[in-house]
C-alpha cells in the first residue's frame, strides 16, 4: 500500500485553497482518501471517498511546484 499527499479543494473560502490530506494509491489516477480534518475546514471530498487525481501547480509563482489535486469522484 502506497500513501502519498493529495490536496483537496475548500469550496467554501474566498480565494482558491486546497487542503492537504494522506491517501491510498488504488492504480493509475486513483486514490482513496485516509483521513480528514476532526473540524473546519470544509472540503470538496470526504475520508473514505475514492478520487481522480491530476498533478496541478497551485499557485502561479515559477517557485510552487506540482502537487497531486483530487478533482473528480472515481467510480
């Protein structure tokens, strides 16, 4: 089992933020998510939800570096 850090997107605060969370890699762009914060914030998926993840830059300086983004449930 391979656990790797996918971010998570916060639908709920003004400017674009994603929250960093420990998942199980399943295979290919796969991931099912191994925990969640106990309060605040709210995020786009749930612990236990299984994802589609993509490498995104998240932010637009030439110094932030690709991070693993869940943006799709995966059935």
């Amino acid at each position: 089992m391979t656990i790797v850090t996918v971010h998570i997107y916060l639908p709920e605060e003004a400017v674009d933020c994603w929250y960093p969370v420990q998942a199980e890699h399943l295979g290919g762009d796969r991931y099912r998510i191994l925990d969640e914060p106990a309060e605040d914030p709210v995020l786009e998926f749930h612990k236990g939800d299984v994802v589609r993840c993509r490498l995104k830059k998240l932010g637009t300086d030439v110094t932030f570096t690709d991070e693993l983004v869940a943006y799709e449930i995966s059935n």
